[in-house]
C-alpha cells in the first residue's frame, strides 16, 4: 500500500491548510484513516483519525480547529486544518490501519511538512 500525502506549506499563524492523503488502494478495506505528525525532536503524536463508520477522535490541541474526513470512493483521507499557531508546524503522516487476524496492520505515508510561522 502506497499513501501520498500532499497539502503542506508555509502559512501565516491564524491560517489554514487542506492535507490530502491518497492511497494506492481502496482505503473501504482499512479500519481506520489517520493523521499524526512529528515535530524536530519530538514523539510522533496522533493528531485524527476516523473509522470506516466516521466515528472521529481528535487530539485535544487540535479539536474545533482540525477536522478529518474520508472519501471511499476517492480513496482519499483529509485533514482540513484552520486557526493553524507555530505549533502545529511539524511533518504531517498520513496512516492507514487494518485489523487481521495477527493484529493491526499500519501502513504510512512519507508525510507533508506543515510550518506556521510569520
């Protein structure tokens, strides 16, 4: 499975981006659709997700400002991000799970680096 996340960019704080994460598959197969990022230095930390059901979670620093959604048919996962501050400036993953019978199965995009910054 291939994920490209595209979307990144430098924007003023206060601002907003679109990220986009298009899979090489259809994504109706993965249980769930995510979004982390990795800041310099920093763990990588979860920033959404939403199931094949839509149910959503959110990382309390971005809830009311982030908001994900999945397109089946397109194949595609998005992150729509607005009232954007420094730090949120960090690589941003795109992430696909499937559940099998070993366990959950996590495939990652190569990411789409996110700076706010004025």
């Amino acid at each position: 499975v291939q994920l490209q996340a595209s979307g990144g960019g430098l924007v003023q704080p206060g601002g907003s981006l679109n990220l986009s994460c298009v899979a090489s598959e259809s994504i109706s197969s993965f249980n769930i659709m995510g979004w982390y990022r990795q800041a310099p230095g920093k763990q990588r930390e979860l920033v959404a997700r939403i199931t094949t059901g839509g149910g959503t979670s959110y990382a309390d620093s971005v809830k009311g400002r982030f908001t994900i959604s999945r397109d089946n048919a397109e194949n595609t996962a998005y992150l729509q991000m607005s009232s954007l501050n420094p730090e949120d400036t960090a690589l941003y993953l795109c992430n696909a799970a499937r559940w099998t019978i070993r366990g959950l199965n996590n495939y990652w995009g190569q990411g789409t680096q996110v700076t706010v910054s004025s």
